[in-house]
C-alpha cells in the first residue's frame, strides 16, 4: 500500500464518507417516521469514528509515533468543525 502519513488517510476517509453521506441524502431524503440513508450513514460515522480512535490510541501506545497522534487531533477537530458547520446551518 502507498506510505501515505495517517493524517491525510484520515482527512480522505471522511471527505469521502461524508461526501457520500450528503449523495444519499439528496437521493433518499426519508420521512419523519423513516429516516433515510443518509441519516443512516451519519449515525453510522459516530462508532466508526470511536473504533478508529481505538485504534489510533493502540497504535500510538505500540509504536509512540506522533503521527497517530496528529491523527486523533484531526480526527476530533473534523467533528468540530462539523458540529459547527452543523449549527450554522441551524440558525
């Protein structure tokens, strides 16, 4: 596999896993009752992200690399940032 550092493999996984997220949305908006695929997928990110921090974390206690750690930085600020984003488009 290419060396490619863990940040950007992070950064790449969830444009494309929310990028994805957003295509269902449009496509299968659901109801109130039903929620749609996209919501699906959103709800899914949640424990993806948490196993990937786990991960992270056993990485980072295996090899003490600051890469691993860079990445569970970038990880938490991606979903800040779209916790924002999120509450900007609330208002």
């Amino acid at each position: 596999m290419l060396n490619i550092r863990s940040e950007y493999k992070t950064i790449f996984f969830f444009i494309v896993y929310f990028s994805i997220t957003f295509i269902y949305t449009k496509i299968d908006a659901g109801g109130p009752c039903a929620p749609g695929m996209g919501a699906f997928l959103f709800l899914l990110a949640i424990p993806i992200s948490i196993i990937y921090t786990i991960v992270l974390f056993y990485k980072l206690y295996k090899s003490e690399e600051n890469q691993y750690l860079y990445s569970i930085y970038t990880l938490a600020g991606l979903w800040a940032l779209l916790f924002v984003l999120l509450q900007l488009n609330e208002n």
